[in-house]
DNA sequence: ATAGGGTTAG
C-alpha cells in the first residue's frame, strides 16, 4: 500500500511541473560516441577489462567450438578483433552479490524510508570505494529520484556514475527516457532512443516502447507514437495491449473513434484474444464516440459476463468505469462500482483503488452530490485504500468552489493525521482564496502563516495575494509581519516594499515607516525612489515628524561615506603592496632568475618569469599561470559537452574533480527546472525546432557508452 | 532484487 501510495503522489508530483521549451540545438552525436566508448573511468577498469579480454581469448574458443550459443549476442564476442572501444556491456545480475548486494539493500532501505539525497550520496560515496555498486543499485536510485520527479538529481546521478564507468543496462536508458518524456522532451527521449538503437549493445524492451509510446501521447504526438509501435512489431517484440491502449487512449482523446477501434482490431488480430483488460474502457469509449452504444455495452457485457477471460484489475476497471459515467449509464457505472469493491480480495485481488474512489468522488461532485462525494471518499478505507493530498485537495476544491468552506475545512483538518495526506501547497492556496472571497482575512492570515510553519514555501503569487488582502482588510500589521518574515525567503523587490511602505504610511505607522524606509535603504536593488521618499515625507508631515525622515537619510549618508573611505584606505594600501610587490617580481627577472638555476641560462627566452614563480595573484590575466594551463588541460570537462570531456575521463577522477564538473544547476538549466524543482511553463514546444537544449543533447550523448 | 497501465489539478 506505501508503494502504490508513494507511485500515485509522484504522479501527482510529476503533473506539478510544467515544462519550458528549450532552444534545440541540434548537433552530431555519432561520432564523438566513438570516442567516448574508449573511456574508461578508472584505471582499474581498463585493467579490470584488460584482463576479461584476456580470459575472453583464452577460453571463449575452445567454448565457443562446442556451444556456440554461449554469448551469441554479444558484440564483443562476435567482433573478430575485439574494439576495446566497444560499448560496454552491462554487468549481468550475478554481480549482485557479497558486499555489493549489502551496499544494494542498504540503499534500497534507504530509498523506502524516502531518504534519496542520503541514497544517491551513499552510492556516489561507494562508486570509488572498494565496492562499487552495480547498475541495479544506481538504477533503483534513479527510479526512485524519477519518481519524485528529482530529474535533475537523477541525471547529475546517472553522469556521475556514467562517468565513473558504471555501465548502463536497458533499465537505466529507459529511466532517462522516462525523465525525458516527463519533462516534454519528447525529441530528446526519441534521440535517446536512436542512440539506444544504434549504440547499445542491447536492444530496447517492451518498456522502453511503453514510456515512448506514453510519453508521445501524453505529448499529442499520436501519430509519431503509432510509427514506434511499428518499429515495435518490426523488432519482433510481442503486440503489447499496454502500448496500444496509449495510443487508442491518445485516438480516442483526439476523437478519432475509426482508428481507435482499428488499432483495437489490429491488436486482436496479433494476440488472437485479448485478455489484459486495460484495453476494453478505451475502447468502449471509441465506440460511444462514435455513437455505438450497443457495441460498447457489448464490450462490457463481455468483459463483465460471467466467466469472461478477460483480466480486470482495479486500472482496467477504473478504465470502464469511467466509459460509463462519461457515457450516461449511471446505473451500470454504480453496480460496477459495487461490483469492484466485493471483487476486491487482497493480496491477491486488487480491483478498487484510489483512483476508483476519486473517478466516483468527481462523478458525485459533478452530479452537485456533494456529500455522497464525501461519504464515498470516506469509506475508502474498507477497502484499504487511504486518501493522498491530491484526492483530499480535488475534493476539497470541489467543496470550496461550492460554498461548502466548513465541510472542507473539516476535510482539511482530516488531513494531518493521515501519513501521505499532508496539506501541500495547493491545499493552503485553496483554503486562503476561499477564505478572502468570503471576507475572512483572519482565517486566510492563519492558514498562511500555518503554512510556512509546516514548512511550505509560498510563492511570491501567494504572498502578494495574503499581503494585500490584508491591506485591503485593514490588517496593516498582519501584512505588515508577513512582509518581514518573508523578505529574504521570497527576495522581496522593491514592488513588495513599496506596497508595504504605502500601507504603513496611509495607516499612519510612522515608526514602522521609518524602519522599513531604513531597510529599503540597506538594500542596494531597493532604495527609496523620489515617488516614495514624497510619499513617506507627507505622512510624516502630517503628525509634524518630518525631521525623522532627515535624520536617518543623514545617518544614512554619514554612514556611507564612512563605509566609502575605509574602502579607498583599504585599497591604497593594497595597490602599494602590489606595487613593491611587482617590483621585487621584476628585479629578479632581470638578475635574479640566473641565481635561481645556477649558472644554466634559461634556453627559452620566452618564459615568462611571473609563470616561473607560479604566482598567479600577481601575473597578468593574458599570461595563463602553469596551474591555470593544466586546469584546461586535464580537469574532466563534464559540462562542456564535446570539449574533448572524453579522453579526460580517462584520468582517475578524483571523487572531489567529478562531482565538480557535475553541476546540479547546469542540469536545471538543462530542463529548465528552477531551483525548487519546479519547472517554467512553456510557451510552445515546437517539434521542427532544428536545435536541441545543448546540454540535454549532451546527455543523450554520453549516456551511450 | 533495478523501469512499468487509468483518474482528479493551480
């Protein structure tokens, strides 16, 4: 139940980001791949490999004589003069043992308890230690930062283990495949996929088909999505009722019932029968749409009938239950509903969820039946299904929107003591909206400040709004406290400390004014315009406190002008010790320098003498300083793809170096994913936008190793 | 032992 509850809130998690268009920066890939296939991370792996091709030549042979199916699929082993450039093969589930098993389960306790930065930090930790961890340990870590949509984390994980030599399997590409799609990178995924294609020395899964398929729908690209279900069959992959179900999903959305059904058709055909039910609500919906009641209800009958073969799990019910309500058989979709909750016998049986609860709840709620929407949503538990926050926020919004605020804040109350129901963000924007609407701005104050107390980070939109509907109420010092408590969290511009100013004046709280015109003086990016400074003189004028204003603009200046003559002292006295400094430099390149090297003449009378004595404070910017020349040279260059990063990886990377050259906000600007892990929203994902995000290009392209 | 279907939403 933690699982499926944990799988459903990062849904939740991965809708809250809306993704940015990214400027396609369209590049070749293919042959740097080459060039990065050589690489191995450590020595101890061109070692390790080293001696596997040894053993490789030594015993294969005769092996290979008398079972030749051994390692037929192995490039390697087919390849007569072995490319030590060759991808690298992933390590097969038999590594996972001993001490690296130990490591694996310790990180996977470590992802259970939700503790990710602590699981990803152990197994980068562990990568360069004396057990390394294998592909499944870093592709659990992955899955689960994916999960909670951590894709920047995720792919600075995948680089650094990529980087350290960890050899990627199937699972690991779909994962950035996944990440991809996720973020409405559709064209990256699909590049991805062709390098998978062409590089990897194994050939994409049944999965891999299900996330592109998924992702391209999800993307409105349908018919892009049906040419890889092609390139499916075409790879010999069994028809797989998952892959059509998006797509027909994706038909049925864009209202193309014809092809729904033929693709429905077209499945049946390959499989003879179909029995994964998750197929039959989407095409009962291709039907209706195309006004086949009775065919759709004959679907149902059939799936529903008794003994009928078809496997109805609680998704593929929730897929049909759905078909009905939208479809007006109202007495159908309640008997099944009934139907699925006595179906429902766990472990084993599962055919009721959350989702069953939610799609009834909305039904309800559409229907203006409110507290059957509530009373539903409450018996979820007989069936051991628990609310999350985003059923509890669906229904509590359908309750605000609805003037029934009490019956949601009662929900809202519930929430606290339900593990994985926590109020969230939306929850509280939820209840302070409604609360203003209906002129409670006390209560909006206390949901607001309950809200930063839980440790909730409102948005500036959500500030603004709590602050001047509490100056428009009246609550000068409500707001007043909120501007303080949020000025550095939110890095409050000069907007924000004029709404406030202009409140503390017009309410006449002088002495407040006067703070805050000190605070806006303090601050550099703020300052106190000559619109304001007015504004603050004529509420000062009327209570005759002018002076004041004069006052602190003198202490101001003076403190200034203070401030500015310690920084002229200070750097007089620092051009006066470069001066002698430079001086010194420059009696010993003249005469000096011999002394230094005997009697030997430097041969080369280009060398500078700043680079001789390695001082890199002193020498000129145009004369690159020994240490600056081997930092280009040889320093891993993992953020300036196609730089040559390649042959730098060969160097044994300090674990230090490489996480240095892994750089979590260069991986955010790659999404575009702000630093809460929210992303932009975008303006137009364009497809025929020939350039692709460079750095997401990179990735794909060092992903292939 | 590592990925994985449907629904609600600013």
């Amino acid at each position: 139940m933690y699982l499926s509850k944990l799988t459903f809130f990062s849904t939740h998690l991965k809708t809250l980001t809306k993704p940015l268009t990214h400027h396609h920066h369209h590049r070749h890939v293919t042959p740097l791949l080459s060039i990065r296939c050589l690489s191995y991370a450590t020595p101890e792996e061109a070692a390790a490999a080293r001696r596997q091709r040894k053993r490789t030549l030594r015993i294969e042979p005769p092996l290979n004589s008398i079972r030749p199916q051994r390692r037929p699929q192995n490039p390697i082993s087919k390849n007569p003069n072995p490319n030590p450039n060759a991808p690298k093969l992933p390590e097969h589930v038999s590594a996972l043992k001993g001490k690296r098993l130990d490591l694996h389960n310790k990180i996977l306790t470590l992802i259970r308890e939700n503790d990710l930065d602590e699981a990803a930090l152990y197994t980068r930790h562990s990568i360069y230690s004396n057990c390394k961890p294998t592909i499944f340990t870093c592709n659990a870590v992955m899955a689960a930062l994916l999960r909670q949509s951590r894709y920047s984390d995720m792919l600075s994980l995948h680089r650094f283990v990529t980087q350290a030599g960890v050899a990627a399997n199937v699972v690991t590409h779909n994962l950035l495949i996944n990440a991809y799609c996720d973020c409405r990178k559709t064209d990256t995924a699909l590049e991805h996929y062709k390098q998978l294609i062409n590089n990897a020395p194994f050939d994409p899964s049944p999965t891999t088909y299900r996330i592109l398929v998924k992702g391209l729908v999800d993307n409105l690209k349908v018919d892009r999505a049906v040419e890889l279900k092609d390139e499916m069959l075409e790879k010999g992959l069994v028809a797989d009722p998952v892959v059509y179900n998006y797509l027909i999903l994706g038909l049925v959305k864009n209202e193309d019932g014809d092809r729904a059904l033929a693709l429905y058709e077209e499945l049946k055909e390959k499989l003879d029968f179909v029995n994964d039910g998750i197929v039959y609500g989407n095409l009962m919906k291709a039907y209706f749409l195309k006004g086949l009641d009775k065919e759709a209800m004959e679907i149902y009958a059939d799936l529903s009938g008794e003994g009928s073969s078809i496997k109805m799990n609680a998704l593929a019910y929730n897929s049909v239950l759905q078909a009905l309500i939208k479809n007006g058989k109202s007495d159908e979709a309640l008997q099944l509903f009934e139907r699925m909750k006595e179906e429902h016998s766990p472990p084993r049986k599962l055919t009721v969820n959350l989702g069953s609860y939610n799609v009834m709840v909305d039904w309800f709620c559409e229907q203006g039946k409110f507290d059957d929407a509530i009373e539903v949503f409450r018996k979820m538990g007989e069936k051991r299904s628990s609310p999350d926050t985003l059923s509890f926020n669906n229904l509590i919004q359908q309750l605000c929107a609805n003037d029934l605020m009490p019956k949601a804040e009662e929900l809202y109350r519930e929430m606290g003591e339900i593990p994985g129901a926590n109020p969230d963000e939306y929850t509280y924007v939820l209840l302070i909206d409604t609360c203003f609407e209906q002129s409670r701005a006390d209560d909006a104050a206390e949901y607001f400040g309950k809200m930063v107390e839980s440790g909730l980070k409102p948005n500036l939109a959500t500030y603004n709004k709590v602050v001047d509907g509490l100056i428009k109420a009246g609550k000068i010092d409500e707001a007043n406290g909120f501007f303080s408590q949020m000025i550095v969290k939110l890095r409050l511009d000069a907007a924000n400390f004029e709404v406030m100013l202009r409140a503390l004046c017009e309410a006449a709280k002088l002495d407040e004014v006067l703070k805050l015109v000190s605070e806006m003086l303090k601050d550099e990016k703020v300052g106190l315009n000559s619109e304001m400074d007015e504004f603050v003189r004529d509420a000062l004028r009327k209570e005759g406190r002018e002076g004041d204003l004069v006052k602190l603009l003198e202490d101001k200046e003076r403190e200034e002008r203070e401030k500015a003559e310690a920084l002229a002292k200070k750097a007089a006295e620092e051009a006066e010790a470069e001066a002698a400094k430079a001086a010194k430099a420059s009696a010993l390149a003249a005469g000096g320098t011999y002394s230094l090297f005997g009697d030997t003449k430097p041969s080369n009378g280009n060398v500078s003498p700043l680079s001789l004595f390695g001082d890199t404070k002193t020498s000129n910017s145009d004369v690159p300083s020994a240490e600056t020349f081997s930092m280009n040279g040889e320093a891993p260059s993992g953020n300036q793809e196609g730089s040559g990063g390649a042959p730098a990886v060969e160097a044994t990377p300090a674990l230090g170096v490489v996480e240095e050259t892994i750089d979590a906000s260069d991986l955010d600007k790659e999404l575009n994913i702000k630093g809460d892990g929210m992303m932009e929203e975008t303006t137009e994902a364009s497809d025929t936008d020939e350039e692709s995000s460079i750095k997401a290009d990179g990735v794909v392209e060092e992903i292939i190793v």
